[in-house]
C-alpha cells in the first residue's frame, strides 16, 4: 500500500505472494489502485515464469518481504503456532507440497533430526527426533498442540523469563523445510537481481538468521553497494539492500 501511494498512478507496481489468500486479500484492499497494480500468485524463486516476456525494461526496485504473516499465523487452520490447536500442515500455499504432518509421520529420524539441527538451530535435535519417531509408532502425529507437548516432554524448559518455548525452533524448523524456504530464496535472488534496472535495489527483509545469511552472502558477492540494517523486536527481522551497478 505504501509502495503504491508513491508510484501510482503513472508507475506499475507487481506484487507476488505464493499464499492465495494473500492475493485475494491484496486484490481486494488494492483495487482503488486500478491496473497499476498486479498481484499474482507463486512463488519468489519462479519471478521468470510468473513474469514472462513483461516488464521487460526492469524494475527500480525489488522488496522480499519473507517469512509468514500474522494473518497466516492467526489462522487456526493453518499449523503454523503451537498455541493454537490446529491440523499440521503448515504450507503457504496449500495447493502444493508435502504439508508438515507428512514430515513428521513419514520421514526419517535423521531427516528430522537433520531438519531441527540446520533449520532450527536446535540443541536437543537428536532427542526431539527420536521422541517424535517413538511417538508415531503408537499413532499418527496429527496437530501443533500434540506435537508441542511431546517436545516439551524432552527439552528441558529455560528457567529465563526471556526463554522461548521449547517447540518454537521445531516450528520454525518445519516451516521452512514444507516450505523450502531457503533454495527458494537462493534461486530467487539471482533471478530477481537479473530483473533490476541499472542501479535498481533489490531489498530482502528476513526473519531468521539462515535466510539473512544467504541474502547477505549474494549481496556481498554481486551488489556494486550492499547495506544491512538489522532489527531486533519481537521477532528478529533483519533487512538488507544492494544497488546493482
Ligand atoms: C511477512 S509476510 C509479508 C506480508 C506483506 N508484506 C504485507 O505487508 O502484508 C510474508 C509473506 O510472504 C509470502 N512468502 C514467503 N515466502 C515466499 C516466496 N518464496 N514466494 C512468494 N511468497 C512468499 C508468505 O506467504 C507471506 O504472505
């Protein structure tokens, strides 16, 4: 909406969510904007196809905005909180992909434990998986809050007030594994920085370190100017910049 105020009328502005709620939400609250403005649905890492032959003179400028939306998280349909009871699935765009409870029920302990340690960053991997994998031998895993109990049943709990929830980095783990967050955003960057115009920006607002670092890497290797600003709030959110020369 901000982007828009400043470039409409006269600019076009292309704004890209692979969650088709998202799209029909933004549709709606920005159709005063009239065609300088076009939402389409898919993902970051497919800018080429969704793009076409289009806007081929460039962008000015790009923005990921990553991560997941309140609106995603609020929705207690979806399993991305395990404060809310909720099927696991866990996917932005529920038209594709294995959804969180087929990682849970159907892959490996060491794919899991694999996926708690890089994703999450997670100390007690190797007992969450095995925890989860003697679990699904009596049933099924099927919601967030079943899955947060038997987390909390094996990491011991931080007696800091600051201390997060023991299932938070297996939620944030998961996500991004149903997601593929990170080779997306690894193939979206370059294909993104081939649409800029000369001297056009191409920012990235990251919420963990793992996709801040992968930002950052591209930017140092191919930005004539990269900046990073970083945030710490609520949630950690990170963003950086670069100029393409
Ligand atoms: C932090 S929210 C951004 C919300 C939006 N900027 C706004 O102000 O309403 C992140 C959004 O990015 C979408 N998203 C995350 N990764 C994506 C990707 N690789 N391709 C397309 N959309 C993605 C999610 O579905 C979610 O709606």
């Amino acid at each position: 909406m901000a982007i828009a105020n400043i470039v409409c009328p006269g600019g076009t502005v292309v704004g890209i969510d692979r969650d088709p709620n998202a799209i029909e939400i933004a549709k709606k609250s920005l159709s005063r904007f009239g065609d300088c403005i076009t939402c389409l649905h898919g993902n970051f890492a497919e800018l080429d196809r969704l793009l076409g032959r289009q806007y081929a003179e460039g962008f000015d400028g790009i923005l990921m905005d990553l991560g997941f939306s309140s609106m995603q998280i609020d929705d207690a349909n979806r399993g991305f909180s395990f404060l809310r009871e909720s099927a696991l699935d866990m996917r932005m765009d529920r038209s594709s992909g294995a959804s969180a409870e087929i990682l849970v029920n159907e892959f490996s302990e060491e794919e899991l434990g694999r996926i708690f340690r890089e994703y999450g960053e997670e100390r007690w991997w190797k007992r969450i998986a095995r925890a989860i994998t003697e679990k699904r031998k009596q049933h099924k895993i099927m919601t967030t809050t079943e899955l947060a109990a038997i987390v909390e049943k094996v990491v011991p709990y931080g007696k800091s007030r600051r201390a997060i929830h023991p299932a938070t980095r297996i939620f944030q783990a998961l996500r991004i594994a149903v997601n593929n967050e990170l080779s997306n955003l690894e193939i979206a960057l370059p294909v993104a920085f081939e649409r800029l115009k000369k001297g056009g920006r191409l920012i990235v607002i990251s919420y963990h370190s793992l996709e801040d670092r992968i930002a950052k890497k591209f930017f140092v290797k191919n930005a004539k100017a990269a900046y990073v600003l970083q945030i710490f709030h609520f949630v950690y959110a990170a963003g950086s910049r670069c100029l393409k020369s």
